[in-house]
C-alpha cells in the first residue's frame, strides 16, 4: 500500500439511456442500445459547488466522458469501451479513482479499466452497495433492461459480449465480490445468487458493525485491491426521493452507509469508488435531499481515503 497523493474523477453528462435486452427464438442474446445527452444541472454541479471533492485533502483532476461512437460497436459496447479505456488510462500509483454520476449500466466497463490498469495477477475485490442484487440475465429477467444484469456480467454468467467490450481480462471470482443489502429481492435474482455462490451481507447484517465489519476483512485479505460501488438506492427511499424506480422503504439509513464504507476505505485496498444513479432528471422532485445524501456519502469515502493499494 502507498499514500494517496490525488483524485482522477470520472464524470459523465446527464444521458437518458434505452438498454433494453430479451433473447431471440434460438437463444441469441440481443441488446437494443441508444443515448439521449440531456441539457440541465446534475449531481456533480452541486459536488463542485459544496467542495466534495476536497475531502480528500489532496490534488484531483476531473475527466468527463461521453458517449463516443466506435466503428462496427452498439451504442451500449462503445459507451462500455469509453469508460473501461479512460479508467484504465487515468489510474496510476498513488492515485484513487472516483467515478461520480452515471447508472450501473457502466459498471463492467469501470471493473475491465480497473483491472487493466492493475495488471496481470492482482485479484479485484468487488463491494457492491445497492438495494437491488442486479444479477439477471436475458434468460431470466423481469425488467429486461441492461441495468439490471452488470454483477451477471461481471461473475461470468452469461453476456460475454458485453464482458469483451468492457475489456475485463477475467471475471470476478465469487469469492471476490461482497453483495450487500439488496432490499429489493426477487426470485430470479435470488435464484442467480445461488447459482453464482454469492457472499451477500443482507440488510439486518448491514446494520450490524461485526457483521459487517467481519464481511469487509475478510474480503480485504483476499484480494489486492478494492472497487467500492455505491448505488443510492441502498438507502430508503425517504432519503433517495428522486431515485426513478419504487423502492422498498426498508433501506438503510445515510449514516449507517456512511458508516461502513468508512470501513471499506480504511481497509487501505480501496482503488476506487463509485456513486451512482443520483440523478435521472434535472427536474426530479426531491433531487436536493437526494443530492445532499449521495454528497454525505461520497464525502464519507473520501475523508476516510489515507491509503492505496500498489499496482
């Protein structure tokens, strides 16, 4: 491990997104991907103007990606390949990797940057703080939206292509990958979880330091790095008004996620981070306290941030 000495931020623009994925007569998979930039404030304005950023106490340059078009790719590969090339290349020794807005669709991508820029032989743990397990695939889905399936993609279970776009080197050991919370239950997504051998803290061991606690080292003693995802939708929807979907309301609390990815990041294994699924519109009702809320936690991360982890 060595000091944190700076922040590369990757931010992306306010993009509505139309991901859909079902599977044809013969079985082939196939995703319908398009992209809409939208104009008007995002989460990451009001991260600039209340200094988020700044808890960390070190220097950060920012970075925004886009949608770029890549000849012979569907929009959702290109988009998959951006992010995984720019993570990849702004991430160096001493230096942390937050990943500010944007939706979960993105995550392969960030995990196949990530893993390329650590190299070959490092094991990348995954805590992955969401209310829903986002584990279907397009054989068993309810929501038939790519949202939904990323920690499918990234455990090996199914949706290859997706995975080459992403550039991920290997999937992720299950053994390498701590689910958390996940309110939100279905049977499909219980039934994946099972299949794939998950580790899952549920949200009564959330609420439970040792349980929670015990959960984070042991995976810190397993792995040579760390990739905290934090979807907001883990907290109650009282504190997450504007979040797009109905949720549950027994989520958890901001200050006891707060709380335990303080944990996470102090495990001095923690690579990078991300917050997402802040904003869908700039409109939405109830986007301050929802705003304020993913600021609280993200800021969480980055004062306890003191350490990372040699590549």
């Amino acid at each position: 491990m060595r000091r944190l000495e700076e922040l590369a931020i990757v931010e992306t623009p306010l993009d509505q997104w139309g991901w859909s994925v079902d599977v044809d007569a013969e079985g082939r998979m196939i995703i319908e991907s398009d992209v809409q930039i939208i104009e008007g404030p995002r989460e990451t304005d009001d991260y600039h103007l209340c200094g988020v950023y700044h808890k960390a106490g070190v220097p950060f340059a920012v970075t925004e990606v886009g949608y770029t078009p890549y000849e012979g790719m569907e929009v959702y590969e290109a988009y998959t390949r951006k992010f995984s090339d720019v993570c990849c290349e702004v991430m160096r020794p001493g230096r942390g990797l937050v990943i500010a807005g944007g939706f979960c669709t993105y995550l392969p991508g960030i995990v196949g940057g990530i893993q390329r820029a650590l190299g070959p032989g490092k094991k990348l743990g995954i805590v992955y703080l969401d209310g829903h397990a986002d584990i279907e695939t397009p054989e068993m889905t309810r929501s038939h939206i790519v949202a939904g399936m990323p920690v499918a993609a990234m455990l090996g279970l199914g949706l290859q292509g997706w995975r080459d776009a992403a550039g991920m080197t290997n999937i992720i050991p299950s053994e390498q990958f701590l689910l958390t919370d996940y309110h939100a239950r279905s049977p499909q997504d219980d039934h994946n979880i099972r299949r794939a051998g998950l580790d899952i803290v549920d949200e009564e061991g959330f609420k439970d330091p040792k349980c929670w606690d015990a959960h984070v080292e042991e995976l810190a003693q397993k792995v040579d790095a760390i990739f905290l995802h934090i979807d907001v939708d883990i907290m109650a929807s009282r504190y997450v008004p504007a979040f797009k979907f109905p949720l549950p309301e027994n989520g958890q609390t901001p200050e006891t996620v707060m709380r335990n990815v303080k944990k996470v990041m102090e495990t001095g294994k923690a690579a990078a981070v991300s917050v997402m699924d802040v904003c869908f519109s700039p409109n939405a009702e109830g986007s301050e306290i929802t705003y304020l809320n993913a600021m609280r936690v993200l800021g969480s991360c980055l004062e306890s941030w003191r350490t990372v982890p040699e590549f």
